[in-house]
C-alpha cells in the first residue's frame, strides 16, 4: 500500500464531499433552521426572556452569518473525519465487496455505511431543528444517537465477519443483523421530548437533512471510488533486478 497516495486519496475524497454538504445545507437545510430559530424567538419575546428590539437583531443576525459561514468548513471537517474511516474499512474489505470495479466496490460500501451507521438511526432518532427540543435533555439525546449509532455500526461488522466465515447460507447473516438491529431498534429508549413545533416545518427539515446527508454518501463513494481506480494506491511498485 502506498501510504502517502492512500492518505491523499481519503483526504481528497473526504474533503470534496464535505463540502458538497455544506454546500447543500446551505442551500436546502438552512431556511429550515432560519424558519426553527424564528419560532423559538419569539417564544422568548413572548416569555419576556428577550426583547425584541433592533440590538437584539443585529446581534442575531450576525451570529446567524457567522454560523452559516462555517457550514462549508464544518462540512470539510465533517468529511474528513468520515472519510477516512470509510477508507480504512475499504482499504480493508476492498477484495471481498460486490462489484467488477472499485468504483462499485466503493459504492457498495457507501450504501452499507451510509445505511448501518446514519439510515437505521435516523428512523430511530430522526432529526430535528437544534430549537426543538428541551436544552436539559440535549445531552440525553446526543447519547442515545450515538449509542445506536455505535450498536448499529459495530453489530453490521460483527455480521460481516459471520459473513465472510459461511461458505455456503450467506442469507443467514444478513438475516442475523436484520433481527439483531429489530431488536435493538425496538429495545432502545424513545426520544424523551415532545416536539412543540409545527410538524410541517420538522418533516421538511428531516427531509431535507436525508437529503444532504444521502448526497454525501453518494459523493464520498463515487470520488474515492474513481480515485482509487485511476492511482490504485494498492498496487505494488514493480521492481526490476
């Protein structure tokens, strides 16, 4: 393995589907979280917590162009992070995925990730607008997610490693993970918070956060995948005596 190329490869991949989803939050998730935010001020005004003069707005509105301005960035780093634990595992299971290429191979992995570790959760603990929701429980929750995320994750590499094992009834281990995860799913705690907002403006944020989300999965597969083919950093340098 050429480490250098390999490091390369992940980053590139990593870094350019981040910032297609920030790009894309910016354009599709952001108005969501404007509208979200818009509700939870005014029920500060109306709480008498704020008051809703001129100073109020300018200091809102310009930590609203500070937080949207990090999107792209938050998205770079989001992606790397990702990125590269999605190239180590394919590094690591790139011989033995579906497909005739390492674009598909690649794309395959993707949909398994993208699946396992954010699809299974979402219907789970779908997302909200970070308004929704009491502050108190934030932690709570942000556990919750991660455990299942954790569970999910983990229990799929568990079940592949069953799959590599069985040379024949393959079927039972994708049929072990299915009822693993049922019962998981059914088992774990539900969201301890009633939502308050409207539920048109909840469904459009999750659509649109799955949205953004699946895009990214999508390009992280596709750019690693076509790099990878083009440098192949997995093939030996032949030397000549």
């Amino acid at each position: 393995m050429k480490t250098f190329l390999f490091v390369i490869i992940v980053i590139v991949s990593g870094a350019t589907a981040g910032v297609i989803h920030g790009g894309l939050n910016l354009i599709f998730v952001e108005p969501s979280l404007d509208q979200a935010i818009g509700i939870e001020n005014q029920h500060l005004f109306e709480s008498g917590e704020e008051k809703e003069t001129p100073e109020f707005y300018a200091q809102f509105d310009s930590y609203r162009y500070w937080q949207k301005g990090g999107q792209i960035l938050a998205g770079v780093i989001l992606g790397i992070s990702i990125g590269s634990l999605f190239g180590i595992i394919f590094a690591f299971s790139r011989n033995t995925l579906p497909g005739k290429s390492y674009l598909q191979k690649s794309l395959v992995l993707a949909g398994i990730m993208w699946l396992t570790i954010y699809f299974i959760p979402f219907l789970k603990y779908p997302a909200n607008p970070p308004t929704v929701g009491d502050p108190e429980t934030v932690v709570l929750r942000g556990i919750l997610y991660l455990t299942f995320i954790a569970i999910s994750g983990f229990g799929a590499l568990g079940f592949y490693k069953i799959y590599q094992k069985l040379k024949t009834k393959k079927l039972i281990a994708m049929v072990g993970y299915v009822a693993f995860i049922g019962i998981v799913f059914v088992t774990m705690p539900q969201n301890p918070d009633l939502i308050t907002a409207p539920m048109s403006l909840v469904d459009s944020f999750r659509m649109v956060s799955a949205f953004t989300v699946s895009l990214f999965w999508i390009s992280l597969g596709l750019i690693l995948g076509s790099l990878w083919s083009h440098y192949r950093p997995d093939k030996e340098i032949s030397s000549f005596n």
